[in-house]
C-alpha cells in the first residue's frame, strides 16, 4: 500500500479508502447489525420450515448467498418467505450496497479533485517518460540546469512566491552557481 502513494494519480486509490475509513467502518457496523438483524428474523420465521434457516449461522450463510446471488431457498410455495427474501434484497442489495458506492464514490471524488489541483503532475507514463529524460540528461550534463536559469524561471513563472528579484539574486552569491 505505501508503494501506491509513489504518485498522485495511482495514490487516489489507496488515498480514497483512507479518507473514507471512518464512513466505511460506520457503514460496516450498520450493515452488519441490519444483517444480522434479518437473519435472526429468518431464523426465528422460517426455522421450523427450512433447513437453510434452521439455525442463525445457517441463516447467515443462506442470506449471504441470497446476497452476492448464488442460490435461494424454494420459496415459491411460501409467501411470507417469499417477500422476506424481496425485502432483503431490496435493503441489503439495493440500498445499502448503494450507500457503500456512495460513500465510495465521493471519497474517490474528493481525492481527485485534490489530484487535479496538482499542476506539476502529469498521467504515470508522461512523469515516467520525464524523469527517464531528465535523468539521462542529467548524466551527460551534470551541471543542467543551472540554478540561477532555475530560480529565474521559477520566479517568472511564479511572482508571487518570490517577493522580487532582491529575494532571488541578493542572497546566492556567485560561487554558488
């Protein structure tokens, strides 16, 4: 994870989960009370009836299933079965899956705004493709550039970090370049 924060725009990631932890574990903590919540209630409804509900580990297992969409009970014979299990679907698929993208999703947003006000960055492959130009530049030119040409044109590009040219050139003697 540390290796992902090499650059701002592959960091985002790691940066997005990071910013939304503690929305993320107050989400995990309300969707694993309303989990468990529904088991129970299946358990205590439909245990007597069906062995995928017999005991609350096994109705946490069958309503998982029912989560990510594996298999579902025979409920066809069953009404109350059948609309507990549209119930579920509708609250843990549908709503709270959505709140989880949600939270997500403006986490990921807000990172990417803080990454677009970076001016200096680039997309991966144009800073990669820089720092392997620079670099070789640098081998075969060791004194490029110069830091007077650099503190001149940071200062041009710039004013307003640099108070004026006093501040530039008043304080580096010439031995320095």
């Amino acid at each position: 994870m540390m290796y992902m924060k090499v650059h701002p725009r592959i960091g985002s990631i790691t940066e997005t989960f990071a910013s939304t932890a503690n929305e993320l574990w107050n989400f995990l903590f309300s969707f694993g009370v309303i989990y468990v919540f529904l088991a129970y209630v299946a358990h205590v409804r439909f245990g007597y009836l069906y062995d995928e509900f017999s005991t609350i580990e096994q109705s946490l297992i069958t309503l998982f299933s029912i989560l990510i969409g594996d298999t579902t009970p025979d409920y066809y014979n069953n009404i109350m079965l059948c609309i507990f299990i549209v119930g579920f679907v509708f609250i843990c698929s549908f709503s709270l899956l959505n709140f989880l993208l949600a939270i997500v999703v403006n986490g990921y947003t807000k990172v990417e705004e803080h990454v677009l006000e970076n001016e200096v960055a680039q997309n991966v492959l144009e800073d990669l493709v820089a720092v392997l130009w620079d670099t070789w530049l640098w081998q075969r030119h060791p004194s490029w550039p110069s830091r007077l040409s650099l503190l001149v044109e940071l200062q041009n590009r710039f004013p307003e970090v640099f108070m004026g040219e006093e501040e530039v050139f008043a304080p580096l003697s010439r031995e320095v370049f």
